[in-house]
C-alpha cells in the first residue's frame, strides 16, 4: 500500500529528479525561494503570480528564468489566483508542459493592514478570497488531480501570523490561520490518497509585503532572537523535504521556520 | 552549493542516546549514510555493538559507548569518550526514553522513585546530556566550524495527555519547552529542535496488533523506522539552519485531528435561503 525504499541511501529520498511542481506566489520573496529550491533539487517548476499585477509579473518571470538556467523546464503565468478560471488554466498549462503535477506549493500573499473601522467588507473579502480562496481553490483543482494520480505533495506556505495576531491584520491573520487549519482538515481528508497536505511557517521575512516600513521593522529585529529577519531562502531545505519522498509520513503539520518568534512568551 | 548538497554531512560526530534498537538505530544509520561517524549509546552493550556493526556498514565510524541518561556522571564519561576519540560533537539525538514503570497505574500507586524513574528517563537524562556536551558545541561554534545540532525526540503524549500516562507526558512535554528554552538561550552556538514520532512498532507483531496495524491513524498504517532517518538528517544537516525550538510531527495526520481523525466526516449542503 505503500511504496518505500529500504534500500539505498537516505539522501536519495530528498531528490526531486523527475517530478514536476507548480508554485503559485513565486512572485513573493517566499514563493520564489521555494520554486528556486525544487528546481534546485530536481524538479520541473512552473511559477504563477498571486494577483496580476505588474511587478508579481516581473518577478515571476525573472524566477522562471532562474529556474531555466538550472536546466528544468518551467514556465510563468500571470494569474488572479482568486478566480476559479485562471487556476483551471494553470492547471492546463502545467499539464501541457509536465504531464502529472506531484507537488504543489501555495504560496499566495496579497499583503493588507487597515484598522478594523476602515476595512470596508470588499476589502474584506478581497484579501480573504486572495489569502484563504485562492488556496483552496487550487487544493480543490491541482490537488483534486493529484488525488487521481494517488500521489501528490500540497505546501501552503504561511507565517508567524497565522499564529499570532497583529493590530491591524484582522484580515491577514484570519486568512492566514485559515490556511493553517484547511491544511489540517484536508490532509485528513486526504490521508489515504496518497496525498499529503503541509504547511511551512515563515518567520518575518525580509521582502514580505506585510512587514511595512522601516520602523517596524527595527522593531521586529529588536525582539527576534537572532536579531535580524529571516531571509527568504531559509524555507528551501523544509520545501524540498516536504515536497520529497522522504517525507511519505507526515501530513497535516505545520513546521515553523522562524527564527524563534514563536518561542518566545 | 545546491540545496541537496546541504544534507550531507561528511565527517560530523553525532552522538545517539537509546541507539541499540528502535528509533535511535534507524537514526543512526540514516545520519551515518549521511556520512557522520556515530557515537553509539545506550545501557545494554550487545544492542549498541549491534547498532556499531550496522553504522561501520554504510563505511562510517562507530563508537559503542555503554551509558544510563539519568546518571549524570555516567553521561559525562560518556561526552568524554566521544572527544577523546573523535575530538568534537556536532550533532546530538536524546533519543533514549520509553515507558517506565508505573505506565498505565492510577496516580495513588505511583510512589516516589517511579515517578522519578520515568521523568528522568524522558526528561532529565536529555537535560544531562546537553548540559554535558554545550561546552563542546560552543567551542566548535566559536572556532568556527559550526553550530552544534540538538534533536530531542519527544512523543505524541507530549503535546496530547494520555490517561493514566502521567510521567511520559509530563517528561515528554518537559522536554519540549526545555527545547525551547535552549533554543532561546543559545541562538548563536546551538539549535534545538524536536521530532514528535507518532506510533512506530519496530515490527513487533504485539505492538502492531495493540494499535490495531494502525487503522485508526489517518494515512491508515504504522510508521516504519526508517521512516525518521530523513528527518533526523535534515534537522542535522546545514538545511535546517534557520530552524530552532520547532517540533516537527511524523505521525501519519494524527494529530492533524482531534478525538476521532478521519470517523468524524459529516456531509452538510449549504442550506439555500
Ligand atoms: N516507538 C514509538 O512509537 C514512539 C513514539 C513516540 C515517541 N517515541 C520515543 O522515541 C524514543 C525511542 O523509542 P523506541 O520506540 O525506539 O524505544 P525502544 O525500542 O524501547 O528503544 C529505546 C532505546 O533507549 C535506550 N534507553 C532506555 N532507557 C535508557 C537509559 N536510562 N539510558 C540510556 N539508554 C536508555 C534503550 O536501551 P537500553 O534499555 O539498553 O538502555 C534503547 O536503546 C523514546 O524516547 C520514545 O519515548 C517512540
């Protein structure tokens, strides 16, 4: 029922050679590092952006390229990754380029802070639909396909505020502990599907659109015990290993890469 | 350096405490294949000769060190050998620990000494051995050659009770936020992090029956050994460097859940006004 290698050596489970990815936010500093580091570690990887605006395009485009100079096949697409439609078309383009997807990281970030009093309920649900719908979305279309093949890797990529709130973040953070606990549910769901379902939680993230100014982020290195924000790439070895047949047992968990931020009382 | 290259680690000493059988063997052997020697420890010395002789297999050194966790000076014997004869420790997996007596009784039994027995057989005797080779770690930090690597293997029951489990799960909690507190304290010359294994048989057919061949656990089966090796090697290797305090779960979505994992799945349509 299941397919383990006894045989070998324990580094040739982490290898991604022959599998294909898609990434969807390769347009944030965390979206790319994670897409960067499949192709690294052998995989084809197809980018998209979180919304269409112009400069995730750029970004996504430009991490494409990176992932061709690695000698992998890839493609970027510009996508409102809120709309039902365009996951349908990445989901088509990926199956042109690849064939099968096994792993699919949902790195979505549409940054957006405002008092309570000054959210009107569009904006609400805009950042909700982005964060949160956009995830589950294409769990449901690209995930759903992988639950046909009877193999697939799914990764939302989250960060500390899903965890812990932040004034102004009523609707960030809602998202974001919403993604934390649709990857518990549907991992169960998926349990024997041959599907897993992760999360990475990032640490404040250098790059991250969330973080704001320079005053918060004095502030932020202040308290953080290593006194400096995460660098984007300090997610890529837990993306491989959740992304990689070594990791065939673990569904439904969450791992925090954050530099002690949630240690702390 | 390529992302997988980062795993490797040629020519790191890792000490691994409950190494005869179990979780502690198949780590050892994941770290060794990895390319670390292994100081190999436990009480029961025909185990950990055992363990040594499936280490020198993957081409490593092993070092089969007899030792008790929960008697200090028998740790610190222990620490000593291992830098006498490899003269630096970069990794260290507190993997000993299991059910003591007193597992299963009601709290009124459990006298004294068994409470003892159990907390300083899943707690303390981690605390000894970090307390014992830190120094050495933080002198390797300080020449340069790197933050020393702590993997503390707590439990399910740590982060979920049991009934009438007190001493496992108040060990294995303890050790969690002990993990923390290194993490916290010594950013600079160590990490600590946790794996949380979930039910793991070793292929004993008593064990596999007690948990029904693992019926009830989401993915629908038990876990293999082997299946630590990779996690081990990753939180020892240069991939984990930004992680500290973090426990990672393999358990197969047990506790993705709650009281029942997957039984509970109602199916409600949305009610149309
Ligand atoms: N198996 C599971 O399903 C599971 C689940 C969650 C957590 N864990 C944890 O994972 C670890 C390994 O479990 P396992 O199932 O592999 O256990 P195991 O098969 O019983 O092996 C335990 C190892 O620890 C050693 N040990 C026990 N007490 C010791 C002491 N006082 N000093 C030195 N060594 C000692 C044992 O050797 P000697 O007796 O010869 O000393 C043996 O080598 C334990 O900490 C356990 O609590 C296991």
């Amino acid at each position: 029922m299941h397919a383990r290698r006894k045989d070998g050596n324990v580094l040739e489970g982490f290898s991604l050679a022959g599998k294909s990815a898609v990434v969807i936010g390769a347009s944030n500093p965390l979206g790319r590092a994670a897409a960067i580091a499949l192709a690294e570690a052998g995989a084809n990887v197809g980018v998209a952006t979180t919304t269409r605006a112009k400069k995730e395009e750029v970004v996504a485009n430009s991490c494409a390229n990176e992932i061709w100079a690695l000698d992998r096949k890839g493609f970027a697409l510009a996508i409102d990754a809120s709309l039902e439609s365009d996951i349908d078309a990445l989901a088509e383009r990926a199956a042109s380029e690849f064939g099968e997807v096994d792993v699919l990281v949902n790195a979505h970030d549409l940054p957006y802070a405002q008092p309570i009093g000054d959210i009107s309920f569009d904006d609400w649900r805009r950042a909700m639909d982005v964060n949160l719908g956009g995830v589950f979305l294409a769990c449901k279309i690209i995930g759903g396909a992988m639950v046909k093949q009877g193999k697939g890797r799914i990764i939302n990529v989250a960060t500390v505020l899903g965890e812990r709130g932040m004034a102004n973040g009523t609707a960030y953070c809602a998202a974001q502990a919403g993604v934390l606990n649709m990857t518990r549910a549907l991992a169960l769901e998926w349990a024997r599907t041959g599907v897993t379902v992760n999360a990475i939680g990032a640490g404040w993230t250098e790059g991250m659109g969330i973080i704001g100014g320079d005053e918060n982020r004095q502030q932020l290195e202040r308290y953080l015990p290593y006194k400096r924000l995460a660098k984007p790439g300090e997610i890529r070895g837990i993306a491989v290993y959740l992304a990689s047949d070594a990791a065939e047992y673990l569904t439904g968990q969450v791992i925090w890469i954050e530099g002690g931020a949630l240690s702390h009382a | 350096m390529s992302v997988l290259d980062k795993l490797k680690l040629d020519d790191k000493v890792a000490i691994v405490t409950g190494a005869g059988r179990g979780l502690g063997r198949a780590m050892s052997i994941a770290l060794a294949e990895a390319g670390a020697d292994i100081v190999v420890t436990a009480r029961t010395k025909t185990q950990i000769e055992e363990t040594a002789g499936l280490v020198r297999q993957t081409g490593r050194k092993a070092l089969p060190v007899s030792c008790d966790v929960t008697d200090s000076s028998s740790v610190n014997a222990m620490v000593e050998a291992t830098v006498a004869e490899f003269g630096r420790i970069d990794i260290l997996v507190n993997n000993a620990g299991g059910y003591t007596a007193g597992y299963n009784d009601e709290l009124a039994d459990i006298s004294d000494e068994t409470w003892r027995i159990g907390i300083d057989t899943n707690l303390t005797g981690a605390v000894f051995c970090c307390r014992a080779v830190i120094p050495h770690m933080t002198a390797a930090a300080q020449t340069g050659t790197g933050r020393g690597k702590i993997i503390n293997v707590t439990s399910g029951f740590g982060l979920r009770a049991g009934r009438n489990n007190f001493s496992y799960t108040a060990a294995k909690a303890g050790l969690i936020n002990f993990t923390r507190a290194l993490s916290m304290t010594y950013p600079a010359t160590i990490q600590a992090n946790l794996i949380a294994p979930g039910l793991f048989p070793h292929g004993q057919k008593a064990l596999i029956d007690w948990w029904k061949g693992g019926k009830f656990v989401p993915m629908g089966r038990l876990g293999l050994d082997e299946e630590l090796g990779p996690i081990c090697v990753f939180l020892a290797s240069g991939l984990s460097d930004y992680m500290n305090g973090q426990i990672i779960v393999l358990d197969g979505g047990g506790l993705a859940g709650g009281q029942a994992p997957t039984g509970f799945a109602p199916v409600i349509p949305m009610e149309v006004a």
